[in-house]
C-alpha cells in the first residue's frame, strides 16, 4: 500500500515529555461538523452520527476513523477509498469527482472542493476550540533542532501544557495533521516550519494562526534557493499578510535584506535582531524574546 506523498503522519515529531500523561483527546468530528466546517455534501452513502479523528494514510487509519483523499505528485488518495472502507473507516472526506472507487453504496463520501483546503479548516477550526498559544519558527529545511525553537521549549514547557513539533522537513500536511493531533488541554504549541512554497506559508499559517512568529536566522534559506525570485517574494508576502496584526508580534533574527524588506508588509508589533545592538546568537535572542511574549 502507498503512502501519499503530500503527507506523512509518522514523521511529525511531538514532544509532550512528563505531561503526556496528563493530556485528553485530539480532534474528533461527525459527519454534520465536518460538513459546516468545510462546506462538504453528503455525496454518497448515509449520514453517521459518530465523531471521529480524521487521518490521511490508510496504513496507519485507525478502525473507525475519518480518512481525507488528499492529492499527491505520485499518488492520490482517492485511489485508496477501497482500503479505507476495508480498514474500517467511518466515511471518507473526497473531492469533487464525477465517480469514486467504492463499491459500498451506505459508506458515506463527503465531497468537497479542495481536501487540503478542508483539511486546513479543520485544523484551523480544532487549533481555535483548544486555544493554545502557539510560536511558529520559520526555519531552515533540517532534522536538528533550531536554538530558536529548543530555547523556547525548554523554557515553556517547565511552567505551561506544551508541544514541541517539528516538521521543518515536512509538507503542508503534516502541519495541518499536526494541529489535529493537538491534545486538547494543551497551553502552549512551539513548532518548527520550513516553508516550501508559497502555498505551503498560507496554508499553515492560516491554520495556526501564531501568536508570535519567529524568523529564524536562516529561516526561509531553503525557500529562498529553491524558489525563483518572484516566488520568493510572493511567499514573504504571503507570510506577513497572513497574520493578525493585533495578536500576533513578529520576531525577525534574519538580518537578510529581503526579509526584512517585505516584512513592511506587516503592520503590527515587530522586533528585530540588531547586530549593533543586540548581543549573543540571534535565534537565542529570538527566542528569549517570544518567551516573553507567552
């Protein structure tokens, strides 16, 4: 069986340490939710009453469980509606399609016009109802830890609920499943984003709506190599223009011209690295400062 490869569940790293214990349930939705939230129609099958988490690969779908049929650059989740039916999902969450590959005419399908975009809606919806304080690091696409976004956890997680995610080597979907998974008593959420695209910063941003956005120092180098100018800027753009200017406070370590340019865009609380002023590492600095900020 395939994993699709906008997604992958097993790889969003989640660190709770002695509070694990302590945590309740992450999102669960039923059918007449999940169809206010996103706008969905019942396209086949019958109603249930039943909440349930959503999940987006097969292999790990636990029985009873919502699956959601993203499209991938390799494969497409709506190739897998038959081993979700078999694995004992409680309905799949699909797109607009003239036919689906489902013999069972009760499993119920719930169209809607963009899966990932319904997805980001009810991880912006979970994200809003568990109310956590979150700090996004925009970081470097790698598997160590930002000092940025480890400071961070280790100061906040000694007095507050936290989770520590980092899926800087992710897609838009692990940031999305990420939400999802969110216990419901949590307080505080640090998590590290290496945007890719454009799409990518929208989509996880309008999610989490951050209380404090972090740039670090080399935050946003992957993006900046690997797009092309114009896509570049659009994605700065789109960082900035995602944010509430009244409750989120951005905190910029970069001292890169670019960044620092196109946050004029945003027009609430900002802070920036000096090197004149300031002393020590950058990311540091950030991150003392977005502590305090909590």
């Amino acid at each position: 069986m395939h994993l699709i490869d906008l997604i992958s569940d097993s790889l969003v790293i989640i660190i709770c340490e002695a509070e694990v214990k302590d945590f309740s349930l992450a999102a669960l939705y039923s059918a007449e939710e999940i169809m206010e939230i996103t706008g969905a129609r019942l396209a086949a099958g019958l109603m249930r009453d039943e909440a349930a988490e959503v999940h987006t690969d097969t292999r790990t779908l636990p029985e009873g469980a919502w699956f959601i049929a993203l499209p991938g650059k390799t494969y497409d989740g709506h190739d897998f509606l038959g081993d979700a039916f078999s694995e004992g999902a409680i309905g799949c969450i699909v797109g607009e399609r003239a036919g689906y590959a489902i013999a069972s005419t009760s499993f119920p399908l719930l169209a809607v016009v963009d899966p990932l975009e319904a997805l980001a809606q009810l991880a912006r919806d979970w994200r809003r109802r568990v109310g956590p304080k979150i700090i996004a690091v925009m970081v470097n696409r790698s598997e160590e830890r930002c000092p940025a976004g480890k400071f961070c956890y280790d100061d906040l997680q000694t007095k507050h609920r936290t989770e520590y995610w980092r899926v800087a080597i992710e897609s838009t979907g692990a940031v999305l499943n990420a939400v999802l998974n969110m216990n419901n008593s949590t307080e505080v959420v640090v998590v590290e984003i290496s945007p890719t695209s454009p799409e990518h910063i929208r989509i996880s941003l309008s999610a989490l709506e951050p209380n404090v956005l972090v740039i670090a120092k080399d935050g946003f180098d992957h993006f900046r190599m690997s797009s092309s100018q114009q896509e570049f800027n659009e994605g700065l753009r789109d960082s900035f223009a995602e944010l509430d200017q009244d409750t989120c406070t951005l905190v910029i370590a970069t001292t890169g011209q670019d960044v620092l340019i196109r946050s004029d865009d945003f027009d609430g609380k900002k802070l920036c690295f000096n090197e004149e002023n300031d002393s020590g590492d950058a990311d540091i600095w950030a991150g003392r400062i977005a502590c305090k900020l909590i």
